[in-house]
C-alpha cells in the first residue's frame, strides 16, 4: 500500500487514511447509526458509555454516539462547502486580477486589504444576530472571509507565471483572456489552490464549530459538534463524555487536514503557510 | 509583391524610461524568403522591435506594414489571419513553454486555433511537425521537463510553424544553446527558409550565426540604426565604427595587427545629461569632433544595397579600416 505513495510522508498517509474514514462516515453514517441523533430518551439520561450505548447518552437521553455520527454530515457538508464556495471565488479573483494587473488590480487589491482588516468573528457575530443564524448564512460568511484571502495568495502565484515567455506566445497568437487565464496560467497555479483548500478547509471546521458553540450555528437539535460541546459543557462533571465525543471528533478531523496539507504542499513544491489566516 | 516594415517604433510612457524611447527612427524591410539579422548590443531596442512586429507594444510613432497592408494595431486588434502569418520564437525555451503541458497540447493548439482542426488530424500535424523539426513524433506525449534545452526550442520552433507563418521573429534563439546545438538548429532554419519560403527577422548578438544564416544585417546600437546593408557588405570594410567594435570584441583565435581597440566601455548617460546627436559618439574611436555631438550623423550610401550613418564618408572609412 505504501508503495502506491512513495513520495508521500508517512504522516500525511495516516491523514489521509483518517480523513477517509472521516468521509465514508458522512457518507454512510446515517445508514448505520444505532439510533436517531434527535429522539429524546432512547436510553436513561446521563448514562455511561456501555454496549448499548457505545459513548453513552447526553441529559435528554440522547444516543451521544448516533449524534456524533450523524454530525459528521453537518460539519463536512457546512465547512467543505464553504471553503470550496471561498476557495472558487478567491482564485477566480485572483486569477483574474493577477492577470490583467493595472487599474483592476489596484482597485480590487484595495477592497481585499479592507475586507482582511475585518475581524471575521465579530463580523460574523454581527450579521447572524442581525439576520438570523441559519446554515447558509454561515457558509456564506466564511466564505465571504476566504475570498480575499485566497485571492491574494492566488494573484500572488499568478503574478510569478504571467510574465513567463509562453503568456506572451499565448498573447502574440491573440488567444482570448479567459483562454490564457485556464489553459495557460490555472496549470500553473492548481497546486497553490489545493494546498488553499485543504487548509481553509481546517481552519473552517474550527470556526464553524466555534460559531455552533456560541449559539450561531445550526439550531438545535441538530446535532452540530461545536453545539454539542456546548450542550454538554453544563454536565461536564456528570457526563464528560457528552462534551469529549464531539470535540475528539473536530479533532481527529482538524489534526489530520492539517497534516495532509502539509505532505501535500511539501509535495507540489508549495510553502504551508500556517500564519495565514 | 515584397514586403516591407518601414517602421519607427517607440515606446511611450507605458515603459520605464519616459525620456528615452527605446528604438527611433529605426526603418528596414524584408522580402519574402529572405533573412534579415537584427544585430546590436543588449538594451539597444532589438526586442522592442521584435515586440512592436508581434503587436505586443504599441509604437508611439511610425508604421508597420505587411504584405503591403498597414499593421500598427496591438495584437487584440489584429485579423486572426495576420496573427497566423507572423509567428514569434523567444530566447529562454525553458520559459517558453507551458511547463503543465504535454507537447502535443503545446504544439496543439496553435492548429486548433488558427485551422479548427482537433483529434486525430490534430495528432497527426502534430507528428509532422516534430518530425519537421527533426524530433521523434513519440515525443508528443512528453513533458517540457523531459526534453534538454535544444529540444525545446526545436518544440517552440514547431509550435511557430504550426501556423504556418510567412515571418518568422527570432528573439535571440540560440544564445541560450550550446555552441554544438546552435548548428543543428542553424542548419535546421536554413531547411526550413528553403522548404518554405520563409522570412526570418533574425535577432542576435552572435555575429558567427548572423554571418551565417543572414542575408541582410541591420546594425542598431542605442534604439536607432547605424548600418545597414548585404552581409558581406557588413562583414568587410568600410564599417560603422560601431560595427568595427563589435567585430574587434570578437574573439579571434589568432588576433591581427596593431588597431585601435581601446575603446571606452560604454559610457551610461546620466540624468539630464542631453543626448548626443549620435548615440554612439560618448564611445566613438573614430570620432571626429564636436559635429558629432551636435548635428545627427547621415546615412552614406555605400552601394545600392549598403548605407552607414556616420559623418565619416564611407570611402573614407573604407581607408581607415583597410587591413
């Protein structure tokens, strides 16, 4: 099996494997998931972790482990598609500024260093107060904050191949912008995106799990993890499996994304740059 | 029907040196099958010329023209037909193709822009042209990365004629080869002018290829044009005294007599400094006098085919430099 990667680190391997599993459990959870995430009171309130009950229940007499099954849908699904929703806009832009360089770009660069000076978490406090928390909503915020990010790093990647000799000869036949733009340029510049992805996509997990935490998240009942570490956070002394399940689960998820990234940026020859944000 | 590039390109604010254009006054033309080498030292305009042909800057002043059709519109504004038949080759072939592409997707697309042509009659005049080139049509499957540096400017140099052009721009194409190499593609352009019909703008600082494969030789130092005329011509006395140092800067494997070469390594203008009526003057040998700070050298016609623009007559020159 390893030999299938012989140039991927061994870490980056064990993410992966791990971020799989991470995937067939969104996929396939709810076909085998003992019970419902919302139905109150299949098993006695509190009750510790047993063959029954393999993590044991939350105060309502919730399954603790069908819910963090069943969230692993809600997290993958709200973080991934805002980070690809992010990520798709941003390297457009970027793509896009970095292209046509002049007006354009100074223009846009401005917006974007603007929008960057916008603490995201307060911000995305303020609008979902304003207009009320609901999934799409949050997808959209982070997305809204990944765009200028993404499309900085993208233009910076672009910027170094526009000026290559075969843009020119692209140039001089008369191909069309868009033409340059994805034949000729995205090339050159899908290792940066990916490696933009793969890290967002992390640090999307934590905030949405921050957000369904401070109570700006999915509503409940839906079992969230970050609204499940909150629920729980009361009986922690009781029940501290109610708290730990759901955050072993934002763990086991972001530890590994962040370790593929690494392997992976390693690989395509990208730096990982863990201070951005 | 000859073609012809009377032209003054210059460029305008949009380059760095607003008080300095890069190439004025500069008017040559060439015939169809016909090479003509552009020589002259780095930053003396030879790529600004290359570039204004190509309609990737736009001249401030003056005209191009084209199969006796005026030219002087940027790149976007040209007839796809135009685009087709002047074809552009770049000095760095390891910057000169797409570094994520296959080489039947670089020589490619050329035929499928230009002749709507894809798939397997796509594949095949891909095929054709490396073996036109003299490479292995199994080589469409690999990677730029793959190939040494002669291989891929044989790879740029089917990419051009994959347009079938009528003039081909050559942009300092061998200076980044191996001397072994430079002859194989030398012998390979010579093939292709007399399969083709060809015309080569020639681009080069390497007066052995220029003597080589050229027909006319255009002498350009500081953006204007200094000589002009057949290649023999050019390659013996009388010369523009820059065209004497040039060929004094050569290496010879066994030097001549005693000559002047304590020429004054180029003196950079600076600032406000005004500049002389010829550019050359502040590093002439053979410079007479004020005049020739003051008062625009004129061209001397040497023969029919020859002209040297220097306040020395040509006859005069040609005493001078007598061996």
């Amino acid at each position: 099996m390893l030999a299938w990667f012989p140039e991927w680190p061994l870490s980056a391997l064990i993410a992966g494997s791990i971020l799989v599993l991470h995937g067939v459990i969104a996929l396939t959870g709810p076909m085998w998931a003992p019970y419902s995430p919302t139905k109150i009171l299949v098993g006695q309130p509190f009750a510790s972790p047993s063959t029954a009950h393999l993590l044991g229940t939350d105060n309502l007499g919730r399954d603790v482990f069908s819910r963090v099954v069943y969230g692993e849908r809600t997290v993958l699904t709200l973080s991934l598609s805002a980070t690809g929703l992010g990520v798709l806009c941003g390297a457009s832009l970027g793509l896009v500024t970095g292209y046509a360089r002049g007006w354009l770009d100074e223009v846009v660069m401005r917006i974007i260093d603007i929008m960057i000076s916008i603490p995201p978490l307060i911000l995305a406090l303020l609008v979902i107060s304003a207009l009320g928390s609901s999934p799409l909503l949050l997808v959209l915020t982070v997305a809204f904050f990944y765009v200028p990010r993404v499309a900085r790093v993208v233009r910076a990647a672009t910027l170094r191949v526009v000026m290559e000799d075969f843009v020119t000869i692209a140039r001089a036949r008369g191909e069309s912008a868009w033409s340059i733009a994805h034949k000729e340029l995205l090339p050159n510049v899908i290792g940066t995106v990916l490696v933009e992805f793969a890290i967002r996509s992390g640090y999307a997990v934590i905030f949405i799990g921050s957000m369904g935490f401070l109570g700006f998240g999915p509503p409940p009942p839906t079992p969230e993890w970050g609204l499940m570490v909150n629920q729980g956070r009361e009986y922690i002394v009781t029940a501290p499996w109610a708290v730990v399940a759901p955050a072993v689960g934002i763990a086991s998820l972001v530890v590994p994304l962040n370790l593929f990234t690494d392997g992976m940026a390693r690989l395509l020859g990208q730096s990982v740059p863990w201070e951005r944000h | 029907m000859p073609r012809g590039y009377p032209e003054r390109p210059q460029t305008g604010e949009s380059d760095q040196l607003p008080a300095k254009p890069a190439v004025r006054g500069v008017s040559f033309s060439i015939s169809p099958g016909e090479t003509l080498a552009l020589v002259g030292e780095s930053g003396s305009g030879k790529s600004t010329i290359v570039r204004a042909i190509a309609g990737l800057l736009a001249p401030t002043r003056g005209r191009l023209v084209f199969d006796g059709q005026d030219i002087t519109l940027p790149v976007e504004r040209r007839t796809k037909e135009l685009r087709r038949q002047i074809q552009l080759i770049l000095q760095n072939p390891d910057a000169s193709l797409n570094p994520r592409h296959r080489l039947w997707r670089i020589i490619g697309r050329p035929i499928e822009f230009f002749f709507r042509t894809s798939g397997r009659e796509q594949q095949r005049g891909v095929a054709e042209l490396l073996e036109t080139v003299q490479l292995d049509a199994g080589y469409m499957w690999r990677m730029p990365s793959d190939l040494s540096g002669g291989e891929r400017q044989r790879v740029a140099i089917a990419r051009a004629l994959a347009a079938r052009p009528k003039l081909l721009l050559c942009d300092e194409i061998l200076s980044a080869l191996d001397v072994s190499v430079q002859a194989g593609i030398l012998n390979l352009l010579r093939a292709l002018q007399a399969g083709h019909g060809l015309s080569f703008l020639f681009i080069s600082h390497d007066l052995a290829v220029v003597r080589s494969l050229a027909h006319r030789v255009a002498v350009l130092y500081q953006g204007e044009l200094c000589e002009v005329g057949g290649v023999r011509e050019v390659f013996s006395p009388p010369f523009h005294p820059y065209t004497e140092v040039l060929f004094r800067a050569q290496p010879v494997p066994a030097p001549g007599e005693d000559l002047p070469t304590d020429v004054p390594s180029g003196s950079e203008l600076e600032g406000e400094e005004a500049v002389p009526a010829c550019p050359f003057a502040p590093r002439c040998p053979r410079k007479v006098g004020s005049i020739c700070d003051r008062v625009p050298p004129p061209w001397s016609t040497v023969s029919a085919t020859h002209a040297i623009r220097c306040h020395i007559p040509g006859g005069e020159l040609a005493k001078l430099q007598a061996i």
